[in-house]
C-alpha cells in the first residue's frame, strides 16, 4: 500500500515526490506523458524562478525529475480517470484499468492554456507567441506586443507589458470587456495601450519569429510579440464529483493542499490560486506533501 500517489510529474508533481521521499512515505508518482516535466518543458526560458535567471524550461524539468530520481522516487506511466475513497484508502483507476491503493493522493495534474487555433499559432510557439506575460513579457522590452482576450488575465498581461513593451494592443473579440472595470480605467490611461476591439484574431505571420497579427476584418498589426490569455483549463475531469471545484473547474484548496476531500491534496496549477508559476507549484508540492505526512501521523 502506497503512503502517497502522486498525480502528475511538473514541478507541483516532482517537488511534492522530493518532499514525501525526504519524510520516509513511500510514494509513487504517475504521470500520462511518459517522462514529462509538465507545462515547464514547454518554456523557452523561465527567467523568473530565483537564482537560476534565463534557464530553459525543458532543462529545468529534467533538473527537477533528476532530483527525485536521484532520491529513489518510482515513476509510473498512466493516465487516472477515477478517485474512489474506502475505509481510509484511496482506490484509483487508470485508463488502462489497472488499479492503484494509496493511503493519501497528491494531485498535481495541471492546467493547459486554451489555444485559439489560428494559423501560426503553434509554428510560432516560443518564437513570438507565448501563454505567459510574466514569465515571457522580459524579453519584449521596447518591443511592440499584442495581448489577446478581454478576460481578467489579458488585461492584468496588457497592463504588465505596458511597463515593458513600447506598445501593446489589447485585442479582444467584443467592445466590452469582461475582466475588472477598474484594470480597463488604468490600461485607458495608459498612452502605450491601444484596444483593438471588436476584432477576432485571424493568422499569425512572420519568418523567424512572429511579425504580423491578422484580423479577420483584414487589419493587421505589426508586433514582435503575442500573448493569448483566452482562459485556461484545469484537468480536474477525473476529480469531479470527489471533490469540490470553484466556477472555473479548479480544485479548491489553500495553500496547505487540505481539499475539500479528506486524504486528497492538490497541488499546483489545478488548484485555485492567484499566480500559476514554476515557483508556486514547486512550493504548492512541498506543501502538500507536508499536509499528507500530518494527515498520515494522524
Ligand atoms: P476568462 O475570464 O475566461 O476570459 C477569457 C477571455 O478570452 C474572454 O474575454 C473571452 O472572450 C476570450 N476568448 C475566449 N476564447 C476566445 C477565442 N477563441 N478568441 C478570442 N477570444 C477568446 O479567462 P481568464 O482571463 O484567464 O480568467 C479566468 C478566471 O481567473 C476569471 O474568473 C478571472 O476573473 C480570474 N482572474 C482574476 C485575476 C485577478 O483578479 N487579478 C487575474 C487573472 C484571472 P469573451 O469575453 O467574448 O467570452
């Protein structure tokens, strides 16, 4: 019998293994893309986790995979898809039916960032397009970017690379927008920002890195940058109806990991939380993994 499962092999993932390894529990991690790193891998440079400025994501999951291997931490493959508690045991089914008992479950399974699914978008990943305004907004520093979306997210990036880009355009598929009145009266007064509303994003162009967003009106715009902030998805299906969820699909849970199911712990991206970075994830696990030997001491 497993003292914890770990759902999930990014950072959240890979630091709660570190942490639990370290307490002496006897801990598996399983994750459903075989030696993955998480959303991480996907960054061309994560210049934002302390001391280690301009790393390369991929690099910094390998780095983060290498220090639980390095601990004895056991990776299985497999995908989830159901959380059934009995007496003090988790049963947990994966797709390919193979069953799993554990004592806790650490679920670490992340988020994707919705795409949008135009032309270029993915040719020009990491090259001009990114997900990420904090973790990516740096390297647009007198630069002209464009932020798509007219949620909360796009217009807190728009008023982060304001302080960053030369110019940005907020280009949003509506006149009205549906994040804070109060972010939209800031980015109004700033004389770097321009909305572009009423405009759906068409095609991404460029030769090496993105240089043109077309409009489906036929506008373009010149910029060296684009980040989409069109919402994000948790992977929270195979926990629903285990435990609660807010109105987004994310688990709720603090900073402890505690949910709203006893023995069960989130960790990471699929938690509610304010900033969805390699930083908070990787303290999220180590927190989660300290909640579980509590909750096993009990
Ligand atoms: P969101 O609120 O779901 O907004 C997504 C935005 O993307 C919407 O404006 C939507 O347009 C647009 N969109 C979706 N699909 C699109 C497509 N295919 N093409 C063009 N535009 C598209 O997502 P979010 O901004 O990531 O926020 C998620 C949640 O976190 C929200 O509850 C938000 O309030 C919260 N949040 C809060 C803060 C904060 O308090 N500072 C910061 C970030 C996020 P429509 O408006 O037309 O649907």
């Amino acid at each position: 019998m497993l003292d914890v499962l770990v759902i999930g092999s990014g950072p959240a993932g890979l630091s709660a293994a570190v942490y639990a390894k370290r307490a002496n529990l006897n801990v598996l991690v399983t994750e459903k893309v075989y030696f993955g790193t998480g959303q991480v891998a996907e960054s061309n440079q994560v210049d934002n986790y302390l001391g280690l400025p301009g790393t390369n994501g991929y690099d910094l999951g390998e780095k983060f995979r290498e220090h639980a291997v390095s601990l004895g931490v056991e990776f299985k493959d497999g995908e989830a898809t159901e959380f059934a508690k009995e007496g003090d045991v988790w049963k947990v089914t994966f797709k390919n039916g193979e069953i799993l008992e554990t004592k806790t479950v650490i679920y670490a399974a992340g988020a994707v960032h919705r795409h949008l699914g135009v032309v270029g978008e993915e040719e020009f990943g990491g090259r001009g397009v990114s997900y990420c305004a904090t973790c990516d907004g740096a390297f647009f520093k007198g630069k002209t970017t464009a932020v798509i979306g007219g949620g909360d997210t796009a217009l807190d990036d728009a008023l982060y690379l304001s302080d960053i880009s030369e110019k940005v355009y907020l280009v949003h598929r509506r006149s009205e927008f549906r994040g804070s009145a109060n972010t939209v009266e800031k980015l109004q007064a700033k004389e770097n920002v321009e909305f572009v509303l009423e405009a759906k994003p068409a095609k991404i162009t460029g030769e090496e890195k993105v240089a043109h967003l077309q409009l489906e009106d036929g506008r373009t715009l010149a910029v060296d940058g684009i980040f989409i902030a069109v919402g994000m998805n948790p992977m929270t299906d195979a926990v629903k109806g285990v435990l609660d969820l807010d109105q987004n699909g994310y688990i709720v849970a603090d900073e402890t990991g505690k949910t709203t199911a006893e023995g069960f712990f989130a960790a990471g991206d699929v938690r509610t939380k304010m900033l969805r970075q390699v930083v908070t994830a990787v303290s999220d696990g180590a927190n989660a993994a300290t909640s579980a030997e509590q909750y096993l001491k009990q």
